[in-house]
C-alpha cells in the first residue's frame, strides 16, 4: 500500500488542496473545507489500500495461471 500511495502522494496532495481551496473560497466556511479535506484524506487513504489489495489479487491469479500450464 504504501508504495502505491508514495508514488502518487504529490499529485494527490496537491488535487486535495487544490478542491479544499476551492471549497473555501466559494463557500467562505472553514468548516465545509474542513470536511473536504477530511473526506478527500481518507478516500486517498482507503483507495491506495484498495488498490494494493488488487494488485495482489491480480498478481496471485497471474501466478496461478502461469503455473497450471
């Protein structure tokens, strides 16, 4: 996970900040941006988590195929 998540943690970074800002400029509440930077900061967690799991799962079944020919 960690290594999925390192490779994409500047681009990722700076997408959060860039819709936190947004957020706060458009709605002036410090609160709601709050809440985005929260929401976003756990879906970037949660998606690198799910994406290594994939990754595993497919490379798993790769591994079986190969060895079943």
């Amino acid at each position: 996970m960690l290594e999925r998540y390192r490779r994409t943690f500047f681009v990722t970074q700076a997408a959060i900040v860039a819709v936190t800002l947004a957020v706060f400029v458009q709605s002036h509440r410090l609160a709601a941006a709050a809440a985005f930077f929260a929401t976003m900061q756990i879906g970037a967690i949660t998606g690198a988590l799910w994406a290594a799991r994939l990754k595993r799962k497919i490379e798993r079944s790769q591994q079986g195929f190969l060895v079943s020919r």
